[in-house]
C-alpha cells in the first residue's frame, strides 16, 4: 500500500463517457470533439448521448426532452424548502438543501438499468427548476413558473429564470455553456458522486455529495473566485500593479487558472472566451473583457513554462454575465451542466462496474499502549 497524494493520476474507474488529452488540451465526449459538439448540438443532445452513448434521431431527441422536461414540475415542498433559506445563502449550498429534500422523497431507491436513466432524465430537468428557484429566491423574486412554449432546455431554463426571454442569442451562449460544462471525467465532484452511489445510495444523495465538493474554491468555486478577480482589478489599467501585488509578491493563485490535468489551454477555456469577445457589447462588459485578457497575458507569461494556463472557469463568468446573471450564480450554473455528467457516470458505475469504494489509510499513530484512569494523567 502507498499513499497517492490527491490521488494524482490514480483511474478509479473504466468509462467510454468522456476523455481528456491534457498535453495536447482536447476533451471528447462519447468521442466527438468538444468544440464540434458545443458549436452544433442542442443541450439535449448531449444529455442523449451521454446516458445512451449515441447523438439521438429525431424521434429519440423529442422523448428524451419529454422525460427532461417532466422534470420541471419539482415538488411544492421543494420550493417551499428553497424559499425558507435566507436570500443571501450561497447558491450550491442552496442546491445541497434542495437536492436532499428531493432525496427524501426516495424511500425505497433502487437502481435498475431499466429504470435509471428515466429518473435521470427528470432530474436534469428538476435541476433546472431548483436553480432557477434559487436564482429567484436571491433576488426576493416572486417562484417561477413552468412555461410551457419555451422549445429546448436553455430557453426554458432562461424563462424560468427571468421569465419570458426572446433574446435568441443569450439562448443560444446558455446552450454552449452547458455542453461546455456537462462533464470532465472524474474530478473531485464527480468522485464524491461516485463514492456516495457506490454504497448503492439513492441519485438525488449522490448529486448532493458531488454538490459539496463541487462548491470548493479549488473546484467549480473558481468560476466566481475568477471573475471577482476582474472585479477587484477594475480597469485595465491595474492588471500588472494587481498582479504583481497579489500573484506575484502575494503569492495569491490566480484563480482560473492551473489544472490537475490540462498542461495547456483547457479546450473549454478557447470557446468560452470565444463567445465572451462575440457576444459582449456593453462598456461595462467590454471593460471586464479586456481586464481578463490582459490578465491571461500576464498569467500565461508568469506560469506556461509550469504548464499552468487558464481554465474553464477563466472566461465563463463573462459568458454568464452577458446572459444575465450575477456572479453568486455562477457555479450554481456550473452545476446544472454537471448534473448530467455525474449522472452518467454514477450510471455507468453502478451498472456495469459496480464495487463499493473503499480505500485504505497507512496509520502512522501509536503502538498499542494501556488505558490511564484520569486521576493517573
Ligand atoms: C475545475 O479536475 C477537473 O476536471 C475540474 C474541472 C472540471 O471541469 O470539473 O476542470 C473544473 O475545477 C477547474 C479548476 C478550477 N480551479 C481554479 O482555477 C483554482 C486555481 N487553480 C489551482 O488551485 C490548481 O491549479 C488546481 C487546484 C486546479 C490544480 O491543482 P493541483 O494539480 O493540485 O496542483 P497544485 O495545487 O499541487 O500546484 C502545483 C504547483 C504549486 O506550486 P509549487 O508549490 O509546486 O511551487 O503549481 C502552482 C502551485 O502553487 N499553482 C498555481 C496555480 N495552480 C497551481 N500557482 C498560481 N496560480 C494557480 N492558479
């Protein structure tokens, strides 16, 4: 036995889901490109694909968003619970709440492959809900409503969110960051999921478990931790005075930056920043632009020779701002994409693989020794 740190490089398991090349920066889902993939299909396609393993037909397309969209109607008690937490809770531990809520409805959990992917499928869709509940929640807005002419995914979860929303391109950015975040292999929230639904607990459980990891400023906490790096920055001006306080005599990470396995620009990161410069016109949002790319500048020069470059969460909070949300939901955004990605792989685990995890500590305390009564210590 030997201890890995972080278990760097360890493979807790076999997939066909997702692979990642981290020298050459290319990630696949199911083997298509990542940028063919955002660039072409609709969010829904991705969930096909992902728990059945190949892009749907017509037909198959228009049940799978049937079943996701039956999971829109999230029971009242849900939102009810949602509505209790205080406006300025934090996003994902508000999903927590509500995702072990939705777990107590499941009383007798069983996993089947039959079964599984329906009640997947509806939870894609009841995620939906609860963030958009939680969006609204925040902002002391009134619950949402299920509208039912919205067409895919992203129009509906916009809708829900803001209510009738018409704007085709802010539609189609939701679309695109979903597919970019749906999944990543196996990173730290992926592997809590794993572990929670290896001891045959129930989804909604094991959602709760990788929403917990998730939340983690390392993790998907660096989608806001970015961002409010540019805020902090505020003008172009004060990149280089910020980053040589901070980053370089602070010694502070530059957040958004620096992956586990990306030695190179992450993929997502390209597009991401992509659709941030194409889509982004207002003087406020441009501002921030250019402070993120005069941030990347400095940060590639500082680390690339240590394979660290920007990341996913360097540009998403730009993409999320132009579509209307403020950064205390960013990683709640990222969430909802991951929820099918953890899906897929709890799936996949369960199913066709299935062993309870269960690693082992090297103990390094002290040899047997005789119990002292309290008068003797
Ligand atoms: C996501 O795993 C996934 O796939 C996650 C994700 C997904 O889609 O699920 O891709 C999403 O979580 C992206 C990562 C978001 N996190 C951040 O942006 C936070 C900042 N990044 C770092 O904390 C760090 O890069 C990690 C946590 C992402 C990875 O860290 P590792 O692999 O554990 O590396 P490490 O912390 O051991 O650092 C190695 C060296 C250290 O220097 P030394 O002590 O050896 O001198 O690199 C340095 C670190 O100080 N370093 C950084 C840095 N990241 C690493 N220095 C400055 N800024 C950084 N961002």
């Amino acid at each position: 036995m030997s201890v890995i740190p972080g278990l760097e490089d360890v493979a807790i398991k076999y997939t066909s889901l997702t692979s990642i090349d981290g020298q050459k920066g290319i990630l696949r889902y199911r083997g298509y490109d990542i940028k063919d993939l955002a660039y072409n299909a609709e969010y829904e396609e991705i969930v096909h694909l992902m728990f059945y393993g190949e892009l749907p037909r017509h037909d198959e397309l228009e049940r799978t968003k049937k079943n996701i969209a039956e999971g829109y109607k999230v029971p009242d008690f849900v939102i009810q619970v949602i509505r209790t937490l205080s406006s300025d809770s934090d996003a994902v531990a508000m999903m927590e709440t509500a995702f072990g809520a939705m777990a107590t409805t499941e009383k007798n959990f069983a996993w089947s492959k039959e079964k599984d992917k329906e009640i997947a499928l509806r939870i894609v869709g009841s995620t939906a809900r609860v963030v958009a509940e939680i969006y609204r929640r925040k902002r002391d807005m009134p619950p949402s409503t299920i509208h039912e002419k919205s067409g895919n995914y992203s129009e509906s979860f916009l809708n829900m969110c803001f209510g009738n929303i018409n704007e085709k391109e802010k539609i189609d950015a939701m679309n695109k960051a979903l597919i970019l975040y749906v999944d990543h292999e196996v990173p730290a929230s992926t592997t809590a999921a794993l572990v929670a639904s290896s001891t045959l607990s129930d989804m909604y459980s094991s959602i709760t478990a990788a929403l917990a990891a998730l939340k983690g400023p390392l993790h998907g906490g660096a989608a806001e931790a970015a961002y409010n790096q540019f805020l902090q920055i505020g003008s172009p001006n004060n990149v280089e005075e910020w980053f040589k306080k901070n980053v370089m005599e602070g010694k502070k990470r530059l957040m958004g930056f620096g992956h586990r396995v990306y030695k190179t620009y992450d993929p997502r990161m390209l597009i991401f920043k992509e659709i941030a410069k194409k889509s982004i016109s207002d003087e406020e949002g441009k501002k921030l632009l250019t402070v993120a790319e005069k941030l990347e500048e400095l940060g590639v020069k500082q680390f690339s020779s240590k394979g660290i470059y920007p990341n996913t969460d360097f540009y998403s909070g730009l993409v999320f701002r132009y579509i209307g949300f403020p950064v205390d939901m960013f990683t709640a955004l990222f969430a909802l994409a991951r929820v099918t990605g953890w899906l897929a792989h709890i799936m996949e685990y369960v199913e066709d693989q299935h062993r309870l995890i269960r690693p082992r500590a090297i103990y390094t305390g002290p040899e047997r020794r005789e119990y002292v009564p309290i008068e003797k210590r």
